[in-house]
C-alpha cells in the first residue's frame, strides 16, 4: 500500500507489536523544540546560540506541539529503530492503532485518551519548525512539521479502527543514524511536568551513564528549556524538582559555583544483577554511554 506525500510514493510501515524499548532523538532531547506547558501556547520559541537556532511556531487553533505530545514520536523512534536493527524496511508512513501508540506511551485507552492523543497529532501536525540543526551550512534552513501529515480510519460505528502518519524528512534521518538516538528508561513516560520531563531528557542527552556526571549553569538551563517564565521562577521550580528526585536512574543536586547556581546530575549506580540481565536480554539496545 502506498500513500501521496508530496511528489513521492512512500512504502507502507506497519508498527511491529509488543514490548520494545523506548528510543528517543538526542536532537529533540538537547534542544528546546516543545512547550513545557500544559496550557495553550502560541507564543514562538525563538532560540539562538552559536550557530545554532531554532524557530518553533504554532497556530492560534492548536497551539504549540507539547513535550507529552512528543511521546507520539518517541514512539515513531522506537518503532524505525527496532525495525532497523531486525533487517526490516522502514519508511516515513507508519500504520497503527491508538491503542498501540497509548499503551506504549503509558496511557489509558478509553475514548478520552484517544480523543486527546488526535488532539495532540493536530498540534504535532500545526507545529511549525525551522533551525539550522543537522544543515551543511549555517544559513541553511529546514522547516517542517513534526507530522506531515495523519488520518484514521473509523469502522461502520466511527469506532477507531487504525491511524497513518508521515513523519517529516528531518526526523525520519536523525532517527536512522544510530549515533543520534538513545534508550530511554520507561519510567519518563510516568512523569506529569513539563519540566521535569525536558530535565530528564536534557540529563539522559549530557549525563548519559557516566560515573562523573555533568553539570549545568541555572541561567544556561533556562534559556535551553524554550520556557516563558523568568529565570526567578524557573530556578524555584528547578529547587523544587531536586528535592522531590522524581527523575529515573539520576540524582540532582543544586550547588553555587563563583557566585552562580549549578544543577549538578549523577546517574545511579545500576544493580550487577539487573544489569547483567538487560545486557544480554535480546530485547536489550546497546544505546546508552
């Protein structure tokens, strides 16, 4: 089966059932791409340092693309990527069901859930980014949308039966380079704020597994996380998350370095035991440092 987009013909891929671990793009995980709000956001991100810049726009009917609506992609990422390391094909047009996507994601799959997983592909779909991430040259732009576009296919009684999407071409390549993508742990998906969420991401892209750890400047933090509030409220949030420890596999601490505050991150020491068994489980993905 194959679907218009654009001037090409592009092969099917249908989503590959069952247990499989959860990728995400170090891309999408560095850099401010999504609102970290739960409400509507139409307000730009417009970031710049160095070369690199970022333009995030939205539409004042779905607002801005959020960090749990990029769930949807991590779950496109851990689909091309099992696929890739088991020899199969794979391709921007993807086939599944809600109920897949919902339960991988760590979702309810009642009506409710599947009304606000459409809502959030509208918001994917509406999001507009341009930046010269991953451009031979700086004044070079790529703009896309997260979902070029999706539909679903309802039986006789409007009962979902199946949703296809097409993942935009900047994605789909960062994606395919196994340098570019990590395991995540799936505990991520059980985090509720927004900024927690991006902090973990932001800690698994820099942390990695590390026994030294990383560290970052506060006010740095703030400016990478794309957020509307100031730097005062965002510090108090960031003091807040470090003593509830909410993110999997890392210990934060906040620390004063020649006058200005650092957030400090270690991973975990991981259990012998436990380790032992994911290494080689054939489930296991050698994507993490």
């Amino acid at each position: 089966m194959t679907m218009r987009a654009g001037r090409l013909q592009l092969d099917l891929f249908r989503s590959i059932p069952g247990d499989i671990a959860p990728r995400d793009s170090q891309d999408l995980m560095a850099w401010p791409f999504f609102s970290l709000a739960k409400s509507k956001r139409t307000k730009p991100i417009d970031f710049r340092l160095g070369d690199t810049w970022i333009l995030v726009e939205a539409t004042a009917e779905h607002g801005m693309a959020t960090i749990w609506d990029a769930d949807v992609l991590i779950w496109a990422a851990s689909q091309i990527v099992e696929a890739r390391d088991a020899g199969r094909p794979t391709s921007r047009l993807m086939a599944t069901t809600p109920h897949e996507i919902l339960t991988f994601i760590g979702r309810g799959t009642g009506r409710d859930n599947y009304d606000r997983l459409k809502a959030g592909l509208d918001r994917l779909q509406s999001t507009t980014i341009a930046t010269s991430i991953r451009q031979p040259h700086q004044r070079r732009r790529h703009r896309f949308s997260w979902v070029n576009e999706w539909k679903e296919r309802l039986d006789g009684t409007g009962r979902p039966l199946g949703i296809e999407l097409i993942l935009p071409d900047w994605f789909y390549a960062g994606v395919l380079d196994q340098a570019l993508v990590l395991t995540i742990d799936r505990a991520y998906f059980d985090l509720t704020g927004g900024l927690e969420r991006w902090l973990y991401r932001i800690v698994r892209k820099h942390g990695g597994k590390q026994a030294g750890g990383w560290s970052f400047d506060v006010a740095h933090l703030h400016l990478k996380s794309g957020v509307l509030s100031p730097l005062k409220r965002f510090a108090f949030e960031l003091r807040a998350i470090v003593v509830r420890q909410p993110l999997p596999g890392y210990t934060l601490a906040l620390e004063t370095v020649l006058g200005r505050e650092r957030l400090s991150f270690v991973a975990i020491p991981e259990d012998p035991l436990d380790f032992a068994f994911r290494r080689w489980s054939p489930k296991a993905v050698d994507n993490r440092r």
